[in-house]
C-alpha cells in the first residue's frame, strides 16, 4: 500500500517521491486508489493560494490566475500537455493511427494551444466566481473562505482524479507499446470503491457543492470513453490527463451554475 501511495505522488505531482525501481508493474495500476487523495493536496494548494492573495489585497480573478497557475506547477503541466496533444489529434486528423502520431509528437498545434487557452480561461473564470461569492471577514479581521466554496473548490480536482482511474477501468491502450500498458486496463473496481472513501468527508461537511462538484467532474471522462474508443481505439495517457483537466474545469462550472447561482 505504501508504493502505491508513493507511485500516485510521484505520478500525479512533481513531488520527489522516491520509488524503488524494482517495483512490479501492478503497482502503477494499485496507485489509482490514492489519486483522490492527490486530489486532496492539488486542492488544497488551490484553496490556500487563492485565500492567501484575497488576504493581501488581490482582486478574486488575481487569487483564480495565480491558484491555478500554483497548481499547474505543482503537477508539472502533465495533464496540461495531455489536453494541448489530444486536441491537436483529435483535430488534426479523422484517421486513428495518424492521431495517435500527432499526439505522440512533443510539438504543440493550433488546435492544441487553443483547447489549452481555453480550458485555462474555464478554469479561472469558474474559481474567480466561486471566490466573488464565498468569501466572508473572519472575526480575526481576515477573510475566510465559507464551507459550501472551501469544499467545492478542494472535492474538484479530488473527484477529477478519481474519474481518471475510473476512466482507464475496462479501457484499451490504443499502441501496441508504452506505459500506458501498465495503468489502462489493469484498474481493478476495488481500487475505485477504495478511492470513494476519499470522496466521503466532502459529502459530510457540504453535501451540496460537494455532489454536484463530484458528478460535474464525472462527465468529461464519460464523454472521452465513448469518444475516443471510436477516434483513437482506446485510451491513451494524454486522454486520461485531458480527463482530468476537463473535468476540473466542468467541476468548479457546476459548483458555480448549480450551487452559488441558486444563492
């Protein structure tokens, strides 16, 4: 169990995790139970950042560019790079084995860096509206986050990691070599009814924000397993992490459409 946490950090993070290279290849699989609990430190760096530049005077669009920009250093762009390369090859081509070419290739096209330029703009504009409407001064004379925004800006990228897992269970890897081997498909369901747990403290502290936050961020990888089992032959790495970065996105909408537009 211990390799396996290890293996979701330095997976999921740019964490130095160290790792024993004698690791069978079952572990990268058994990791998939923790990624929500990766999910818990991305989200919880995003809550603090953003609180800490509302603290010192920035506007809540500065505390959304500058927390998602936190946590896309804290992950290293992975998953990033993974929607900027699934972009350029679903848009690149109709063909499924040039697809998987164009996304293999390590330079960024049109159509990636506008997927990218977007996906970023979703992501700021759904945080800086979740901070406009959940943000109250303590008695301390600084200001908190409320409980319904503190639990649907951390159970997003929480349930987005999850999907991820969930995502790859039942999957085809699409190449006939990489280590998507490893991870795609060899999901078992227990490491996901394992993972929930990770899920359940949201439910008890906002049940609210916390359900719509966690099924909203389901939805893009429901999308991606039917979509690119029929454009790409399966699932590839680059579509887990797009599954991942959607679904953040699609998550902290719905807190805001859902939750704080009925307020």
């Amino acid at each position: 169990m211990w390799n396996a946490l290890r293996i979701a950090f330095a997976f999921l993070t740019r964490i130095p995790v160290p790792i024993p290279a004698d690791l069978p290849g079952t572990f990268l699989a058994r990791s998939a139970t923790f990624f929500p609990l990766v999910g818990w430190l991305v989200g919880g760096v995003v809550a603090i950042a953003a609180w800490a530049v509302m603290v010192m005077g920035g506007t809540p669009l500065l505390a959304a560019v500058l927390s998602v920009a936190v946590a896309a250093w804290l992950t290293g762009g992975l998953h990033l790079d993974g929607v900027a390369d699934l972009c350029d090859g679903l848009g690149g081509s109709h063909q499924p084995a040039r697809r998987l070419e164009i996304m293999k290739d390590s330079a960024t096209g049109a159509f990636g860096a506008i997927g990218l330029v977007l996906l970023l703009l979703l992501k700021v504009a759904a945080l800086a509206a979740i901070l406009e409407n959940a943000l109250f001064p303590a008695s301390c004379g600084y200001l908190s986050l409320t409980l319904p925004a503190l639990v649907g800006i951390i159970v997003v990228p929480t349930a987005a990691r999850w999907s991820m897992a969930a995502l790859a269970f039942g999957s085809r890897y699409p190449r006939e070599i990489g280590t998507g081997h490893a991870f795609v498909g060899q999901v078992r369901a227990g490491h996901l009814v394992v993972g929930l747990f990770f899920l359940f403290p949201f439910l008890v502290l906002a049940p609210r924000p916390a359900y719509v936050g966690i099924l909203c961020a389901q939805l893009p990888a429901v999308w991606l397993r039917f979509k690119c089992n029929r454009a790409l032959g399966g699932i590839t790495g680059d579509v887990l992490g797009a599954a991942c970065e959607l679904g953040e996105a699609a998550g902290w909408l719905g807190v805001v459409f859902v939750v704080l537009g009925s307020t």
